[in-house]
C-alpha cells in the first residue's frame, strides 16, 4: 500500500484544515492539498486510506476541466510539477516542496463561497429513502408515485441543504436560499447543478457507473457563479456500478462504504474519538476509490509521487 497523507506541514499561512484538505494561502489563490483522512458520521477517523488523496483531487480536476464551458470552476491548476508553485509565489517565500503535492494538490481561485450544499438526486437512496419510507416526502417535498429503494426518480430532483462547519447538514429552501443571494443566484445555482449532474451522469453511464446522487458547491468569483470545492469525487457523490444495479435494494457504493459497515457493526456511539480501522477494511476502501477513478477516467491511477 502506499504511504498514508494524515497532515500536511507547509511553511505556508493556513488558510483551514477541513475534514479531508489541508488548504493554504498563497495570497492571490489557494493551495488546496487532498491528504487521506476519511470521516465518517461527521468524524473524522484516525486511520488515513491510501490513494485516497489521489483519487479525490485528480477526479476533481478530471471533472474541472470537462465541466468548464457549462459553468466557471476555481480549479487554476492541477499540480503535477511542484516547480510550477513558483509562479505563485515571490522569490523570498518559496521553499523546497514536498513530492506528495504531485497528483493531490491544486491551486485555486479564492472566491466568496456561498454556504449552500447543492445536492442532486437521480435515484432514491441513503437518508432520502429513510424520509421517503417515513413521510413520502424527500427533503420536506412529496414524492408521488410508489418508489422502491434505489429507484431511479422521474426526473432528477434539487435538494440543497445548509453548509454547516460542524454537525450535520440540514435542508434549505428555496426561499431562504433567495434570501441569502438573491432570485437571480438561486435559480442558476440550481439550474447548473442539474445540468452538471445530468452531464456528469450520461458520461459515467457510459463508462459503467451511475451516479445516484452528488453534491455541488459553489462560490462568486467577479459576480460569477462558480464551481468550487470537489466534484464528482466518492466523496461528494453516490456511485453503483451499472452492471450490479437493482432497484429495490441498497447497492454496493465506489465508497467509504466498508468503512461505514464496518462502524455500525462495531456498536461505536458516532462521537470522538472513533475507532481505529482494520488493514483489511482500509484495503478495501483504498481500492474502491480507485476503481472509481480508473472507470470514470479510463486511466490507470499513476502515482506521480
């Protein structure tokens, strides 16, 4: 296996440490760098998963750059020559940079995030089908018809929740989305994450994956509505293989699904300090990740380490 990325050391002003990325502040952009520290029910766990970082940030710039005429995205560049940092930096601030920035980093455009996430959903699953089962509504919104779990819905729905810093997520109407941005805002935010979603899922469709569901963020950048964060990743997103998908039943995820079965049969109560994980559920959560690329991408996960 390769070497696990917990935390990154950078002589460089911290811009936040999230969950999963160590991003820096390179004064005029941002130095986003996907270490291989995986959460699970909001915590993150002491274990990291190898290549994950890899997986999460190339997938991303993989998505970047194939989305880039539907809408603008932060993604400046993908770093695979840490020498290229250099442009972003004056003379006296930089430094000698660590290899495992290649393949797991890129520098971004700073923009004004807007604290919505964007979730889209084309098949029914996870807590939507919990709220279906229970009230025949997903996020507060009825449902017709008699949906099974896993079902793939009419037409794919918009369902956004806050961006909450700690804890959970929690639905967000449209009007209170209007009155956070204003009409104009709302609309296209919604209108681009469908369209993205419908375009992402067609593509990965066509390589053997469905893409059930996903989440978009997004930011402003010169007035312009703009993609940020990560894409289209495990992370961000439901993915099945197609040639294993039935209706009416779970389904195996391209995920750290091993990791969250494994959680809930160890009897852990969901608060820190999670439990540490076993070789062989971190293996095949490793692997999952980059069967996930290596279909979507028809590329073979090269480390350039």
């Amino acid at each position: 296996m390769d070497t696990v990325l917990m935390e990154t050391d950078l002589p460089l002003p911290m811009f936040i440490r999230g969950k999963v990325r160590d991003t820096y502040d390179l004064g005029s952009h941002l130095l986003m760098v996907a270490t291989d520290r995986i959460s699970a029910f909001d915590v993150v766990l002491p274990n990291g998963v190898p290549l994950k970082g890899h997986v999460l940030n190339r997938l991303s710039s993989f998505w970047f750059r194939r989305t880039a005429e539907m809408i603008p995205n932060h993604m400046t560049e993908a770093i695979d020559d840490v020498h290229s940092l250099d442009s972003y930096l004056p003379a006296e601030s930089r430094f000698a940079y660590p290899p495992y920035l290649r393949g797991r980093s890129m520098v971004t455009k700073k923009v004004k995030r807007i604290p919505v996430e964007c979730v889209v959903r084309g098949y029914i699953s996870g807590s939507a089908w919990a709220e279906y089962k229970e009230h025949g509504t997903v996020s507060g919104n009825p449902i017709p018809g008699r949906l099974r779990e896993s079902q793939e819905l009419e037409k794919p729905i918009f369902t956004p929740t806050t961006k909450a810093e700690t804890g959970h997520d929690m639905p967000i109407t449209t009007e209170e989305i209007i009155k956070l941005i204003g009409l104009r805002t709302a609309l296209e935010m919604e209108e681009k994450s469908l369209a993205v979603y419908n375009y992402a899922r067609e593509y990965a469709r066509s390589k053997g994956i469905i893409i059930a569901d996903t989440k978009f963020e997004f930011g402003i950048d010169n007035g312009r509505l703009t993609l940020i964060d990560e894409i289209l990743t495990p992370d961000s997103s439901r993915f099945w293989n197609a040639d294993q998908y039935r209706a009416g039943q779970s389904q195996e995820s391209f995920d750290k699904q091993p990791v969250r079965d494994w959680l809930t049969a160890s009897g852990w109560n969901k608060e820190p300090p999670a439990p540490t994980l076993p070789p062989d559920v971190i293996e095949a959560t490793s692997k999952r990740y980059v069967q996930a690329y290596e279909k979507i991408t028809g590329r073979q996960l090269a480390l350039l380490e």
